[in-house]
C-alpha cells in the first residue's frame, strides 16, 4: 500500500518563504524513482488545481500563478519530493496534497499552508 505524507505547512506572511516536504512509503525506490510526482492545491471555495509536476527524468513543469516563486525538486533515492515556495502570496493560501499515480491515483493527506499578515 503506497502512503504519501506531506510535512512543512503553516502559516507565512506574505512575501514569505515554506518548503513542503512529501515521502513515499510502501514503495520500493526503483518503482517511486519511475513515476511523475505532483503537488496540487485546494483554496477555500476553490477547485483542487495541480500546481507543480516534476517527472522522472527531473523536468518539471508549473501553473503559470507560480512560476518563477515556486521550485519543485525529488530525491529519488529518498522516496522524497519537495516544493520550495517563495513570495509567497495571499492567493497561495490553500491545503497543499502530493500525488502519484502507480496502477492507481495515490493522494497524501494534506499540509495547510496559510499565507497572511
């Protein structure tokens, strides 16, 4: 049974910096190594939104609100993945979940990251 648990939410002034941590258990290392990682979002009244993917190989891609604030990064070897987020704004504000899919979608249980003054 993969688990996926995120860690490093809380609240942040504006402008701010967190860094989102996600590991992967129940997986062996050359399998969690083979798959795309995600982070997405979900603001309060807001539809679930992907904000970061980052692939096997290491290519990542963002929703455009983050570019250039956000960095997503893995360590393979670690089962880890992180989302380094900066300037962080009061639109940011939102439960942040890792997924991966692996013969079926795997979601964490969530980290909330509060961003206000």
């Amino acid at each position: 049974q993969v688990q996926l648990a995120e860690s490093g939410g809380g609240l942040v002034q504006p402008g701010g910096s967190l860094r989102l941590s996600c590991t992967a258990s129940g997986l062996p290392v050359r399998l969690y190594a083979m798959n795309p990682m995600s982070w997405y979002r979900q603001g309060p009244g807001k539809q679930r939104e992907l904000v970061a993917q980052i692939t096997a190989g290491g290519a990542t891609n963002y929703v455009d609100s983050v570019k250039g604030r956000f960095v997503i990064s893995r360590d393979n070897a670690k089962n880890t993945m992180w989302l380094q987020m900066n300037s962080l704004k009061s639109d940011d504000t939102a439960v942040y979940y890792c997924y991966m899919y692996y013969r079926a979608p795997y979601w964490g249980q969530g980290t909330q990251v509060t961003v206000s003054s």
